[in-house]
C-alpha cells in the first residue's frame, strides 16, 4: 500500500505540493472563511505560480496561443483593479450616478464650512442640519490639531467602489485563483500528475465525510466539538454552514461514482485483483451519505441529479439506457417516500409553514426582488466587488431585518458588483470554459472515461448551486471548484485554441 502511494504521488512537482497543501488543508480550516486561513493559501497558490513561471524561465505558461480564451480572466480581474483607482468626481458621477450620490451622502463635501479640524468640521455641518443649533460653534478640544485645508474621503477623488478595502481582498484572492488554474492545468495536462491529483483529492474528500457524519451523530451546534456557533446556525464537520458542507460533497460524489464506474469495469477483467473498486464505492457511499446528511434543502436534488445523469451518460445501448431510467425511477420515488428520514425534510416544513406555501414569500425570493432596483441603480460599473453587504440593506423592504452579506445568488450577486462591464466579462470567460468543458466530456463520454464525465457533472452540480447560495464565495469551495475545473480541461486544448 505504501508503495502504490509513493508511486502515485512520484510524479509531482513542487508546484503540485503547493497546490494540493492549499487546497487539502483549506476546508479544514472552517472552509476558509477567516482572512489568516484564506491569505495563507493564495501566499502558497501564487508561490506555486512563481515556481513554474521560474522553471519555464517566461509567462508562456499563462500566454500561450492555446490559453488566449483566457484572456477575460485577465481583463475581469483589471476591471475589479480599476475600481479601486481614486477617480475624478466628475468621472464617477458619470460612470456610476448612484456611487456618487451615495458617496456624497456618506461623504459630504465640507465646502463653505470654515476650515479646522476635520471632527469639529464635520459637527459643524451636522450642527447646519438642526435649525435650533444652526450657527453655533462645537466646544474646542485640546487633542484637535491645526487643519487649515482638510483632506480625507470626503473629498477629492473617489473610486468607483463603495467598499474599496473589501475589493481590495477580493482581488488578491482571484489573482491566487487564477494562478492555481493556470498551473493545475498545465501540470495536469500529464496524465500521471493528473492522476495523482484525483487520488490525494479523493483521499481529502472521504476524510471530510467521516468527519462530517461523526460530527452529525456526536457534536450537534459546535465545530470540531470545541466551538460553540451562534444558536440560528447548523454547523458540519468543519463548515458552519451545512450546504457549504454539501457543495464539497457535490463536487466529490459524482467524480468518486465515475471513478468507480471505471475502476468497476477494470475490475471485472482481472477478477478484482489488486482493484481499488471496492474502496472505491466505500467511499462514494460515504461521501454521498455526508452530502445527504446535511441540512441542505438542494443537496439531495443536485447529488441525485448529477448521479443519474452520470448513469445515463455511461449507459452504452438503448437496454441499458431504458435500464438506467428504470432505476432513477425507483431511486427517486423511494427518494420522495423516505424524504421525511432526511435532516432537510424538518427545513422544508420550516419553509412552507413560515411562507404559507407562498413561493414569493421566501427570504430569498424577496432579497433577489429588492435587488433589481439595485441591478439599475449600478447597471454600467457595479457597487464593488465585497460592497454587496454594505450597500443592500437601503434595498430591502421595510421590516425586513436579515443582515444580507451575500445575495444566496453568486450570479446576480456578481452582477451587482461588477455591473454590465463585470457581466459581460465573466459570460465571456464562462462561454470559452464551457466550450472547452463540453468537448471534453463528448469525447470521455464516447471513451466511456466515468470520472471525466463525473468530474464534469460535479462542476455542473455546484454551478447549478451558485443559483441560490454562494458556495462559491467560500474560498475552501471557490478553491476546490477552480483546481477541479481545470483538471477537467487539462489537455483539451488543441490547434484551434487559439481562435
């Protein structure tokens, strides 16, 4: 055993132990959530970058004629830089009206206030505002200094952001993203290092589970059975969000199932000799059994959807494909039977007493409504990417009391940060990859390759989540989503890439 390990892992190079440490050990750490965790992992993914960008002695790794559909990847990151750059007020008012009255408000220009302290300045406007103490002068503080011309937020320019730190961090963890795509999928593109990285991934992924399920039977309302978390919330395994949990699973099941679809048929040529098929369904059992235990109300929808489109997908003849539907028959009418055993079923009571069987009236629904206005308030440049959390609440409805971090929508979500410059972008990024993505599970698909085609699937699973949740704003999730996204186009590029 320890053998086949030391030879499935001899093909990796520095850059792969960066990036596999990065993305192993993040879920680990709360899902990465905390600034230490996730900085300390785009620190080892962009020094993984900086050992290959040494060896090749050049940026080709990145600029090659087959990685030009890349290019939008590039341009979206400039785009969230450029709106962190200080601009002319006259310049944001046009871009962006709504960002400029809002800073204004927030902001407000001191013109025709005497000058002085900055503090007492601002009392002095606020004092303005008060008919009763119009006119009156702010008690002098010893402490205050000497301002003859006040400089600060409040004046001069002002970026197209409304939360410009925010922005800030978001950007150094996309560049870190896209590093580890650009590396992972120039490495992976040998099929023995992609080999290695799909074993070590698996290997994460069935620790996650075991952990997930003895949390689930031991350590209810705490993390890692130390942590106490806020009464509202239903940690698992190391997640305090259980469809956070559920996203990894997402990822894993179907790509596990596909792998031992194909470990199965190899199995049955050497009578099970020396196969890791059994291990194998071992651990998408496992992995699928955590994904179901969590409280997610998508999850049982995504992994029985993605597994029975892996099944369709592989059947090879029209009897089996007829057998194959047979079976999601059965599976899913036993599914809808014993869905009362599941720990979503009690969340879905939840909803449906709390909304009066009333679709418009979930949280969601409301939040993305309230969005809309927002959506043409930041139609061209967006609020910011991370100003999302800060600017929704003067959207929401009257009453509504919620704190919105994230929209439970990554797409609309981005939309409002990043604006039609921002969308427009990331669609364009998104029809290169998927172009890219479809060909290669064509052609696994006729090579009856399983764990390409559930690779893929699992990818579709966690997009097809992003549409009401935001997995992929979780950097554990985001990492494991971008490393497995660019094992899945890992080679597929040819002559025509370039067009």
């Amino acid at each position: 055993m320890i053998d086949s390990t030391r030879a499935a892992v001899a093909p990796l190079e520095l850059e792969d132990g960066l990036v596999l440490a990065a993305a192993v050990a993040l879920p680990w750490a709360f899902g990465g959530v905390a600034p230490w965790a996730y900085r300390s992992a785009a620190l080892l993914l962009v020094l993984a970058f900086a050992v290959v960008w040494l060896r090749r002695g050049s940026l080709g790794l990145a600029l090659d004629r087959r990685a030009r559909w890349l290019l939008p990847a590039a341009l979206l990151g400039g785009w969230a830089a450029l709106q962190l750059v200080p601009l002319p007020a006259v310049v944001v008012g046009q871009l962006s009206p709504r960002a400029a009255a809002l800073e204004r408000q927030t902001f407000p220009d001191l013109a025709g206030i005497p000058p002085g302290p900055p503090a007492e300045r601002i009392e002095l406007l606020a004092l303005e505002q008060v008919e009763e103490l119009r006119g009156r002068t702010p008690a002098a503080r010893p402490d205050d200094a000497p301002l003859a011309h006040p400089r600060g937020r409040w004046s001069g320019w002002r970026p197209l952001s409304l939360l410009p730190e925010a922005g800030a961090e978001r950007l150094h963890w996309y560049v870190a993203l896209l590093a580890v795509f650009v590396v992972v999928r120039a490495r992976a593109a040998d099929r023995e290092v992609a080999a290695a990285y799909r074993w070590l991934l698996f290997a994460s992924f069935l620790a996650l589970a075991l952990l997930g399920l003895v949390h689930a039977a031991t350590a209810q309302g705490t993390v890692y059975w130390t942590r106490r978390t806020i009464e509202s919330s239903r940690p698992f395994g190391p997640y305090v969000n259980p469809a956070h949990f559920a996203g990894v699973m997402e990822l894993a099941v179907p790509w596990l199932a596909g792998a031992t679809w194909d470990a199965w048929r190899q199995a049955r040529r050497s009578g099970f000799r020396g196969s890791g098929a059994p291990l194998l369904v071992a651990a998408t059992l496992l992995c699928l059994s955590a994904g179901l235990a969590t409280s997610s109300k998508a999850a049982p929808l995504l992994l029985g959807g993605s597994l029975a489109a892996l099944a369709l997908l592989l059947a090879r003849s029209t009897r089996a494909r007829l057998a194959t539907a047979g079976v999601i028959v059965v599976v899913v009418g036993m599914a809808v039977f014993g869905a009362r055993i599941l720990p979503s079923s009690e969340r879905v009571g939840d909803l449906l007493a709390t909304t009066g069987r009333d679709p418009m009236q979930v949280d969601r629904v409301v939040a993305w409504g309230a969005a809309l206005p927002m959506l043409r308030d930041f139609a061209i440049t967006g609020c910011g990417y991370g100003a999302f959390g800060d600017v929704f609440p003067a959207y929401l409805p009257t009453g509504e009391r919620l704190r919105w971090e994230q929209m439970h929508n990554d797409f609309l979500e981005a939309a409002l940060s990043g604006g039609a410059i921002g969308t427009g972008l990331l669609l364009w990024l998104l029809g290169g990859y998927a172009r890219r993505a479809a060909r290669r599970l064509a052609d696994a698909r006729r090579a009856a390759d399983g764990a390409t085609v559930g690779l893929g699937l699992g990818l579709v699973a966690l997009t097809a989540h992003a549409l009401f949740d935001f997995n992929h704003q979780i950097p554990a999730n985001a990492l494991l989503f971008v490393v497995l996204a660019a094992l899945a186009v890992a080679g597929a590029d040819d002559g025509s890439e370039g067009r």
